[in-house]
C-alpha cells in the first residue's frame, strides 16, 4: 500500500504536450488527439522510490487563457509542478516566467518545480537552446530536463525525480512543520472520510453542553498533509437539531434544524502522527455564519476562563496556537470530561476509528476533458 500521496500540476502554454507528457506516464503511450484541454484532467499512478510506494496525483490543467481562472483552483495542495514548454515555440518558453509566479503564489513558494522542455524529437525545429532553458532554470531554482512525449524519452524520469525531491524534503523536515506540499484534497465520497467525519460530529454532540444534538449538514473541506505520519484536519458545516440528546437518536437526519443551528460552523482537527501516542478530536467555538466573518484564531487564544488543549506526548508537547488556528478550546470546568475524547492506546485507534492513509485522498475528475496538445 502506498506510504505517499503527492499531488503535481502539469502547467504551461497551450500547444506544449502536456497532455502528451500525462497519457505517456500513465499509459507507456502517445496519444494521438490534438484537440485542446478543456478545463482538468487527471490521473494517477504508483511509483517506487527509495523502496517507498507513492502514489502520485497528476492534474494536466487547461493552458488556455480563458481557462485560467478555473484552473488556478486546482493549485492548493500540489507538492511539485511540472511547467512545460515546447522547445520549437519561442512563445511558449518566453510564458514560463507567468506560470512559475502562479505555481509559487497559489501553491506554496516551497513547491518543487520542474522545467520540461518537450518536442525533443523535432531537434531540427528547435527555437530554444539546452543552455538557454538550463540556465534559466538554475537561476530561478527549478530542476531541468527535456522530454519527447512521443518516444518517452525521460517522462517517467521527470516524475520520478520530482518525488525523490520531495521525499528529500520530508526527511529532512523537523517533525511537526508543516513541509512542501500542503493539504490535499481528500474525497469526500470515500467510505473512511466518511466514516471520520460521523465520528466527528458524535464527538462535538458528546462534548457540546447544549441539550440538542448536531448533524452534519455539508463537508466543507477534507484534507490531509504530507508529512511523517498524517495531519487528517476536517472542516465541516453542522447543525444543531430541535431533537434533544437521548431523543430520536435513530432518527436525527429526519430531525428539523433550528435557525441558529444552520447558521454554526464548526472545525475539526484530527491529528495522528508517528511520534504521537493518540488522536484527539478538537472543536471551536461555533459562530455565527449570518455575521461578519471572524478570524477563528481570535476565537482560540487562550483567556482566563479556556486553555489550549496539550498532546500528552512523553514529552509533554504542547501545540503552538499557530500551528493550529483552529484547536480544540476546553473549558477548565469541563476539562475532566473533554478527556474522555483522547483515544490512548493504538488498539483504541484500531477499534473506535478508521484511519484514513494518504493513498485515500483520491479525488475524480469531473469536468469535460479533451487531449491536450
């Protein structure tokens, strides 16, 4: 089973092969098609590195520019982007400048970029030079290689190296902070999300001290961190319901939501990493979604009357507010009982929760796809 999601963007001008370059990872194949990408396309594939299984997340995004506001949704989370110009089309090269402030601006200035020069097999129509694109790369900090999407030459090449970089980065982090790559989009179709998040919304009815019990009303996000371990944070929208705790528990979904109760957003973080000995469910305080947006951070500063929640690791670790903007704010009267949310043991884990792999942040492709030439 893969150790590693990473999600890559495959950037750059129409025209350049991007599709080419995905299809002949994926399949060991040229494709054919010369019509133009419209909007996404995606796929995956399993790679070995280092005697790791990763599980790479590749999006061939639109270069059109009339596209690019959609696509630029499609930048959070990536770990490497694959900008890719045609070496026979002068333009192309001369755009790669834009789409390198897009890929460090909209995904993380820390995203590992690798400049791909492709069409290597139409040498006799070259307009840009080996030396001009490698030094070009040098100077802004990105990895180099020129490709033929049509032989294969160094497609897998270019992927594999991509991931060797990030794996680099991740041993090389300090354990905790945050590293290249971000949050990927986990699937909020996939039964362990799912199942996540249920196990959420039972933990903010246990603890809430209102009488009536929440559900969910929409997933607003699920995502998970490439990092040692996993970082599993979940933001979802719930709604307190007028049947009250012990009351049509079995049939909460038929329950009518008050007004208030629509207008609550709640986080929640779930945090399992290797050196920690538990999960803890965290939560925030509710807000009102009719007002002004409030900085949730605001909200979990510690005060006279709430502390900030501590990982009992053997070293007593504390996580710092800003690492976590939206914690779990205990009550100092009702610290006893939140206790009870902390799963202590790896056989709790293993019976009370399902624990969502990096390999189960898989997404689908819904929008209209065409080849990509």
């Amino acid at each position: 089973m893969p150790g590693y999601l990473f999600k890559y963007l495959i950037i750059g001008n129409s025209g350049t092969g991007k599709s080419c370059v995905l299809h002949q990872f994926l399949e060991n194949k040229f494709k054919q098609d010369t019509a133009h990408t419209i909007g996404i396309e995606f796929g995956s594939k399993v790679v070995k590195i280092q005697d790791r299984s990763i599980k790479l997340q590749v999006w061939d995004t639109a270069g059109q520019e009339r596209f690019r506001s959609l696509t630029k949704n499609y930048y959070n989370g990536a770990a490497c982007a694959l900008l890719v110009y045609d070496i026979t089309c002068r333009q192309s090269f001369n755009a790669i400048a834009q789409w390198l402030s897009d890929a460090r601006s909209l995904a993380s200035p820390q995203i590992i970029v690798i400049l791909i020069g492709n069409k290597k097999d139409l040498e006799d129509r070259r307009e840009v030079t080996f030396m001009e694109a490698s030094q070009f790369a040098q100077e802004n900090g990105m990895l180099f290689l020129e490709t033929s999407a049509l032989t294969g030459e160094n497609i897998e090449e270019t992927f594999l190296r991509c991931a060797r970089s990030i794996l680099t980065k991740i041993e090389s982090a300090v354990v905790g902070e945050p590293i290249v790559g971000g949050l990927i989009p986990a699937d909020d179709e996939d039964p362990k999300v799912r199942q996540m998040i249920q196990y959420a919304v039972e933990q903010l009815n246990e603890k809430s001290k209102e009488p009536f019990l929440r559900k969910l009303i929409t997933l607003k996000n699920a995502a998970v961190q490439v990092v040692q371990g996993a970082l599993y944070h979940l933001n979802i929208l719930v709604a307190e319901t007028d049947c009250k705790k012990g009351e049509n528990v079995e049939n909460v979904q038929n329950c009518k939501t008050t007004p208030h109760g629509l207008s609550q957003e709640c986080f929640v973080k779930i945090w399992e990493r290797e050196w920690l000995n538990f999960i803890k469910v965290m939560k925030t305080k509710c807000k009102e979604a009719s007002l002004p947006d409030v900085n949730i951070t605001d909200t979990t500063k510690p005060t006279d009357n709430l502390q900030v929640g501590v990982i009992a690791t053997p070293e007593n670790y504390t996580i710092p507010i800003e690492e976590i903007a939206t914690t779990v704010v205990v009550d100092q009267a009702d610290e006893q009982q939140a206790s009870t949310a902390v799963i202590s043991s790896e056989a709790e884990i293993a019976a009370t929760l399902p624990v969502i792999s990096t390999t189960d942040a898989s997404l689908s492709n819904k929008t209209e796809q065409t080849a990509d030439m």
